[in-house]
C-alpha cells in the first residue's frame, strides 16, 4: 500500500514535471515565433524605408535630369533667340557706323534697329515666362497666349475673338508644354497675317477631363496641301508630338483651323 501511494506520487510528480515542460515549451514556441513574426515585421519596414529611400532618390534623380534638360534647352533657346538677334544687332549697327560716316543713315535702318532689339527683348520675357513656375496652371497659359495672339494681330486690320471653356483653371501643365503651346501659337499667327489673307481670327481653348484643345481659325484663303512643309506646320506638328500632343489642320469652308490637343496630368 506505502509502495502504491509512493508509485502514485512519483507518476503524479512525472506528470506533473511533463505538463510543465510542455507548457514551459509552448511558452518558449510562442516567445520564438513572436520573435520571428517581429524580425520579419523589422525587415519588411526596413525593405520598405530602403524601398521609399530609393524611390525619392529616383525622383530626386529625375528632377536633376529634369532640370539639366531644361538648362539645355533654355541655352538652345537663348542661343537662337538671344545670339541671333544680337548678331543681327551688331551687323545692323556696324552699317550705321559705316553710313555716318557716308552721312546717310535711312530712317529704315534705325527702325530695323529698333525692330530688332524688341524682338530680342519680346524673346526674353517669353524664356522667363516659361521658366516662372507660378505661370504652370491652364488659365496662365491660355491668358498668356491669347494676349500674345491678340496683341500681334493688332498690329495688322485682322479681327481678333476668342472663347473660352476652362472647368479646372488651376490645373498644372510643365514648362516645357507651355513653351511648346506658344511657339505653336506664334507659327500660326506667323502664317496667318504672312499668307491667310484673312480678315478674322478666332482663337478657342477647352479644358475638362484631363485634356485640353486649342485652335486657332482664320477665314482667309485656306492652306494649299502641297505647301505645308513651307508653312512649317511640320515642326509645329513636332513640338505638339515632343510634348505628348496630337497637331492637326482642317481647310474649313471659309479659311484654315489648326488644332493642338494634350492630356493634362491632374495628379
């Protein structure tokens, strides 16, 4: 009976010894996966941080490229704007020079001068414009090509309207397609006064839905087909293209219309 009660103790000690082993083991599995679930957690934010690090690198990276893109072009821009205009300066000067010394300068020649020098002067502000961040909305652009439009047909008898649609005004574009919208604009207005014969123009912008339309129509003698490579409607279509846009021109019934349309990133 003693060896008995002695038998039951010893197996309710072992017992006893087991279970607590087994509980001290479960602690011990749930202490080790605990742990491995807060390694793991540690690494996945770490591989996130390394992963948003990389990624502003990357923007910082293509801003830098952005920015040296743009140094570029802003010299291309000047040197063709800028140097031709004072080369053309100083040869326009070296022959003032020469015919005051023949005492016959022209009234022409100062005005060739003058013409030159606020072409130069018009060149520049319209780099600095497009360089100037607080003009990167839709209603600064728009304003600002209308008023070029309107400001340049002025100075012929041509009629000048323009209508507007605009639902986001704010809306940012780049430098580089404000750039591009004008130097588009510039060319057709070139085109216009230079062979149109036209008597009225209107000029008509729509913004809505990520997208933008402007187009320009005059009521003059339309476009002949095979002299628009002469009208440098080629390059015009190319620096739509550059920016992401689509260039087109319609022989309207009355005159020609020239579309320029792009998607707008609302982002």
């Amino acid at each position: 009976m003693i060896l008995t009660v002695a038998y039951e103790v010893k197996l309710t000690f072992a017992f006893a010894v087991a279970l607590l082993l087994l509980f001290l083991g479960f602690i011990i599995f749930v202490i080790l996966l605990y742990n491995k679930n807060q390694i793991n957690h540690i690494k996945e934010s770490q591989i996130k941080d390394i992963e948003h690090k990389n990624n502003l690198l990357q923007k910082e990276i293509e801003k830098h490229k952005s920015l040296q893109s743009e140094r570029e072009r802003i010299s291309h821009d000047m040197h063709d704007d800028i140097g031709a205009g004072l080369s053309a300066i100083k040869l326009q000067s070296e022959i003032l020079k020469h015919n005051i010394d023949n005492k016959s300068i022209s009234k022409a020649e100062i005005d060739e001068l003058i013409r030159i020098s606020e072409e130069i002067n018009l060149s520049m502000r319209e780099i600095l414009w497009s360089l100037n961040s607080s003009n990167d909305n839709v209603r600064k652009m728009l304003d600002y090509c209308k008023n070029y439009v309107e400001s340049y047909l002025s100075k012929t008898k041509i009629q000048f309207t323009q209508q507007q649609d605009i639902e986001n005004p704010d809306t940012i574009v780049s430098a580089e397609l404000r750039r591009n919208v004008l130097l588009i604009i510039k060319e057709a207005c070139h085109n216009i006064v230079k062979h149109s014969q036209a008597t009225r123009v209107i000029f008509d912008a729509v913004e809505g839905q990520n997208f933008i339309r402007i187009s320009i129509q005059d009521n003059g003698v339309g476009i002949q087909q095979a002299r628009v490579d002469g009208y440098g409607l080629t390059t015009m279509k190319s620096r739509a293209e550059s920016v992401g846009g689509t260039f087109n021109i319609c022989k309207e019934t009355e005159g020609t219309k020239i579309n320029i349309s792009f998607n707008l990133n609302k982002d």
